[in-house]
C-alpha cells in the first residue's frame, strides 16, 4: 500500500535536496512529483491545498512523494532533516498578513458574506517509530602473560683425561726416531653444559566477530484523537446552497 506525502519548502533548491536525500533511502525518482513557481497548481479546493498553493505563490516549492508504507517514517524524517516547512506556523503569518486561505471575506457594498464564528478543529495522533541502539551484552578478550614452569631432560656428555704410563721393551722403529727431542702434548677436557633458547610460536588466533540480523518488531500503543458530535437543528442542515425549485 502506498501514501503520498506532500511537504512545502521556502524555495526550489531546498527541495531539490530533499528529493535526492528520498533517492539516497530508496525512493525513485519517478514516485517523486516538484512543483515550484507561482504558474504551478496543486490539485484540490480544500484548505489544504489552497495553503500549498499560497506557498508555491509565494516562490517556494512543494513536493509530492509515492512511497510504501515501510518507507513512510523514512520519507518523512528524510524530509523533515532537509527543510520542509512547518506549513501550520506559515499559515497563521500568512493570515496575519491578511491571507483568508480561500474562504470568502465581506462583500463590497454591505453585501453579507459566510464566515465562520468559531473553528474546531479536529486533530488526531500519529505513532512516528525511531530506532536506538541498546546495549544487551558485552564480549571482552584479555590478553595476559603467564609463566609455566617446564622441565626438559639433555643427555650432556662429560670428558675425563687421565694419564697412563705403560712399561715396554722393543728396539727403536723408524716412528720412534723423534724421542730425543723435546715437546709438550696438551690435551684439554670437554664437558657438555645445556644452552637454552627461546623461539616464540602462534598457537591459536582469537577473532571477535559481529553479525548483524534483522528482525521486524510489532509497536503497539493507543493514540487520540479528537470527535465532534454536532447536536441541534443545524445538525442536519446542509453546507452547500442551492435556489428552491
């Protein structure tokens, strides 16, 4: 289902922003009607349309939008943020210029004219649903050092010298010839003693992730709005007039 919503702006560029602030929320450009200029007309005799029709006399601009009802509190709020006018507190400066909204005024002359004595007007409450983020839950992730004791077992090697003297009794060989001179031989003893290094690796990688699910929610609430029961003979009199046959 769709509605369309009517907004008056002081002139034509500010509408022409609101109407690509409707394009940047999905509404096409073709569902959009600008009017603008005092040769422009908006249908309609109701006071309603005579006060649009004042504002585009004006040189400001109105505009008329098509949308779906799920878009309605968007369009609306979409217009709001880009200029459109409070047409009620333009009215009331208007009539205080001197404006009569369409409805006739005193005759020329003494001639009797209608007019109303009083005016009630009827008013209605409309829900107008915003959005706010509420918080439901929070997900920290500390990272912290600890320490564990580790105890590895190293098989080391140790080296012992020792110095052995063995009696003997043979002739001199050609390898022996070198035994008059003199020389020192050093040895020197080995241990294995354990080196430890330390070599960092990635285990595990921890990722926050955060989905985003839509869900359609029911608003429910009561709003008010005015009724007029009209009681006594004019009740039933008609608003039009017409010459008796």
């Amino acid at each position: 289902m769709t509605t369309t919503i009517t907004a008056a702006f002081k002139d034509q560029t500010t509408a022409q922003r609101a109407q690509e602030s409707l394009a940047e929320h999905g509404i096409s450009r073709d569902k959009v009607t600008l009017l603008h200029g005092a040769g422009a007309d908006l249908p309609g005799t109701d006071a309603e349309s005579a006060a649009y029709n004042e504002a585009l006399r004006r040189g400001g601009a109105v505009l008329l939008a098509r949308v779906d009802d799920l878009q309605l509190q968007t369009a609306v709020g979409s217009l709001e943020a880009n200029g459109a006018v409070d047409l009620d507190q333009r009215e009331q400066d208007w009539q205080a210029s001197g404006w009569t909204g369409g409805r006739p005024v005193a005759a020329p002359g003494g001639a009797a004219a209608d007019h109303a004595e009083d005016v009630i007007r009827v008013v209605e409450e409309r829900l107008v649903i915003g959005k706010r983020d509420v918080s439901r839950g929070t997900v920290r992730v500390r990272v912290h050092v600890a320490e564990t004791p580790v105890e590895v077992s190293v098989t080391l090697r140790d080296e012992t010298l020792s110095v052995e003297r063995h009696p003997v009794n043979r002739p001199v060989t050609p390898e022996d010839t070198a035994a008059f001179q003199s020389k020192t031989i050093e040895a020197v003893e080995v241990d294995e003693e354990p080196v430890v290094t330390k070599e960092v690796f990635v285990t595990e990688e921890i990722e926050i992730r955060r989905e985003l699910v839509e869900r359609v929610d029911t608003v429910r609430d009561t709003v008010r709005r005015t009724e007029v029961d009209i009681e006594g003979d004019t009740a039933a009199r008609p608003t039009g007039r017409g010459s008796d046959a």
